[in-house]
C-alpha cells in the first residue's frame, strides 16, 4: 500500500510472515515509487520481479510455474 508514492512498511515484512508462517517461500519488491505519473512502470517492475524468479527458479528453489502475487496498491 502507499498508493504508489511510497511503500509501506507496515504491509510487507508482516504479511511476507504471515505467508511464509503457511509455508510458502516469499519475496518482497520495493517498487517504483515517484511522482506522477508513473504510466506502466509498476507493471513493468512486477513483471521484471516473475521474471527474475522464473530464471533464477533452480538458485532460488522455487517451482517457476507456481509463482503467486500480492499487492496492496
């Protein structure tokens, strides 16, 4: 959450916890944050973050076709 103009700090670390508490893996992004308008770039930063755990799935011990995402923005 933050609306974009900031992340918020109280909504990553202790639901990243609760996730990982259930067992998932977790990976938190610190997105693009600055003054409007910030057009595709959130998308841009979310689809960089799959991407990089999709090459990197072997390293990082994850399945690359079971990748999940949650946001607040």
């Amino acid at each position: 959450g933050g609306g974009y103009e900031r992340c918020s700090a109280r909504e990553t670390d202790p639901v990243a916890m609760q996730f990982l508490q259930a067992g998932y893996q977790v990976f938190s992004l610190l997105y693009t944050v600055s003054p409007a308008p910030l057009r595709w770039q959130p998308m841009i930063d979310a689809a960089g973050a799959i991407l990089h755990l999709r090459r990197n799935a072997a390293r990082l011990r994850v399945d690359p076709f079971k990748v999940a995402v949650c946001g607040f923005s």
